[in-house]
C-alpha cells in the first residue's frame, strides 16, 4: 500500500479554525462538535490553491499589509501602478489591487475589519508558521470596497464589484453581506454575471 503525506499547516491559529477542522476542540471557552467543518484538511491532501485563480472580495475591503494577506494580493495585470492613466480602459484610473466603490478611488484599503477577515477566510497564505491559513492557501484576493467603516454597504456598490470582476475575467466573487429588500438592479447584476460564467 502506497500512502501520501497530508498537508496539515503550522500556522498559529490553525486549531483554532473549526470551520476548517472541527476535532471538537474548546475554542475560547465554546466546545467544538468534532466534524462540523468543510473537512479543508482532506482537500489541501489534492490541493492547496493556486496563485493564479483570483477571488474578487466585496465587501470592507482588505488591509494590504496584513501578513497572512501581502503575499496573496491579487495585481491587475493591465494596470501600471500610479500613472494616473487607466492603463487597462475600464473607467477606473490605478485600480491595481481592485477598486474602492465605496469612495469611487484606487485604494480597497479596510478601514473596517470585516473584509479582512472574510479574505483571511478565503485566502490567508498557509503553512506559514504564522497567524491562520485560508481554505485556499494559494489564491489572489482582490479588493472591492463596496462598504463603510461603519458597516454600511451599497447595493449599487455591490452590482459595481460584481461587473468589475466579470470585466476582469475574475470567475468567483465573495460577498459577506446582506440585508432586507429585494434590489432587481442586482438580482439583474446577479445573473447577467452568472451567464457571463461568474461566480
């Protein structure tokens, strides 16, 4: 019998992550039920990521020098950085790491929390002996600003994010978000990028 090695990262906080791999672990005073968890360990057996699938993250935005984050910064290829030309046509002038719908600028910086920590979930760099890992700990994170400091979001900011990404060819959006009240605005934005072969 042949077996393989399974990848388990050293990160930090790893057993902390139930949602990743719940053993049953008391996690700051709250028992874990052992295997109510998405089984990540069994997947990073196949795969890990890769550096070249983007995820498009709507929401707070992303703290770029995070040290779990930096390294899975996703770049803009079409886009030279600080030439205030929009290199790449798209109507946004240096949108090299994503785009701020919220303030209509270059800077998808979090100035909030939560979208840091929901591309953390997603993305965080694995096996770095350091803070968490991320489902996929190769992947490129792509900031999209669609809230407030506060928490406010904007559903014309959302429909925004969703649009760039398609234009982008970015496949798979995140969006950590929600509330009350049908928008057909975005319901529209919704399955115009799923036909467009967007996630």
């Amino acid at each position: 019998h042949l077996y393989r090695l399974g990848a388990t990262p050293n990160d930090t906080y790893y057993g902390l992550l139930w949602g990743l791999n719940n053993t049953g672990q008391t996690v700051n005073g709250d028992p874990g039920s052992a295997g109510a968890d998405i089984d990540a360990n069994l997947a990073w057996d196949v795969t890990t990521g890769s550096s070249t699938f983007v995820v498009g993250m709507a929401d707070s935005g992303i703290r770029a020098t995070h040290e779990d984050l930096a390294a899975n910064r996703w770049t803009n290829p079409g886009e030279i950085a600080n030439n205030n030309i929009d290199d790449d046509g798209n109507g946004r002038v240096d949108d090299v790491w994503g785009w701020d719908f919220w303030n209509n600028d270059k800077d998808p910086t979090d100035d909030n929390g939560h979208g840091t920590h929901t591309a953390g979930t997603v993305g965080a760099v694995g096996n770095n002996g350091r803070g968490v890992t991320g489902v996929a700990w190769n992947v490129k994170l792509c900031g999209l600003k669609i809230g407030s400091r506060t928490g406010s979001v904007s559903s014309s900011a959302g429909i925004s994010a969703i649009n760039y990404c398609v234009g982008k060819g970015i496949k798979l959006s995140n969006h950590s978000w929600g509330g009350t009240g049908y928008s057909s605005s975005f319901d529209a934005a919704v399955t115009s990028a799923r036909n467009a072969g967007h996630m």
